[in-house]
C-alpha cells in the first residue's frame, strides 16, 4: 500500500465524519424549525417523521465507527441541541428502540464537554434530567 493509497484512505473518512457531522447539523435544524405534529407540507421536509424520529432516524444512519468523531466536529451549541433532542427523545415512550444510541451519545457527548456543561447553570437542568 503506497502512501498515495493511504492518504486518499485518511482523506475519505474525513470526508464522511464531515459528511456525518454535517447531517446532524442539518436535522437538528430541521427539528427546531417544526413542531412535533408538523403539517404536511412540514411533514414532507422530515420525511413523513416526526422531529424526534427524524433525528434518531439520522443518527442511526451515521455508521457506529464514525459517530464519536462527527460528534466531536459539532459546535457547542450544535451539542447542546443534540442533549435537548435527546431528552425529548427519551420522553417518549417510542424510543425504546433507541435507547442504546441515545445514550451512547449522550455520554460522549457530556464526558467530551463535561466541564463547559457542568459550569453552566443554565444547563443543569437538561443534564439532570437525562
């Protein structure tokens, strides 16, 4: 394997992090723009999916091996989003089939950020209630 071979290797997954982080971004977007009983044309944007299921829709679809390094591209307030669409994910009984995902990545998400998020009051409340 040359260093041509391995380099185009690094510089694809890169690619597909980016991509990966780039499509959390995007849904988490999408969410916030529509509210959980959205109208059809809404509908349409999220795919005929509520908020909450297009997102874990989205972060199922990102594959295992590049999760950890999309999330650590996300700003901030990119992550803070993702803890909230989480809790609301997890306030509904229809999660049950995400539990695993959610919760993986929202301990990453609070150890990778953990003093940012424990020195905020502000945020206290969303991490006490995962």
């Amino acid at each position: 394997m040359g260093a041509d071979d391995e380099s185009a290797g690094v510089s694809k997954q890169t690619r597909s992090v980016l991509d990966a982080a780039d499509k959390l971004m995007e849904a988490l977007d999408l969410c916030a723009q529509y509210p959980e009983k959205p109208t059809l044309i809404q509908a349409a944007m999220l795919l005929n999916l509520t908020p909450n299921l297009y997102f874990r829709k989205v972060l199922r679809e990102i594959r295992s091996h590049e999760l950890e390094s999309a999330l650590v591209q996300l700003p901030f307030d990119f992550v803070l989003a993702i803890l909230s669409r989480i809790e609301k994910c997890m306030a509904n009984d229809d999660a049950q089939a995400d539990v695993e995902l959610l919760t993986r990545t929202a301990v990453y998400l609070v150890r990778l950020h953990h003093g940012r998020l424990a020195s905020s009051q502000e945020e206290m409340p969303l991490l006490r209630s995962l």
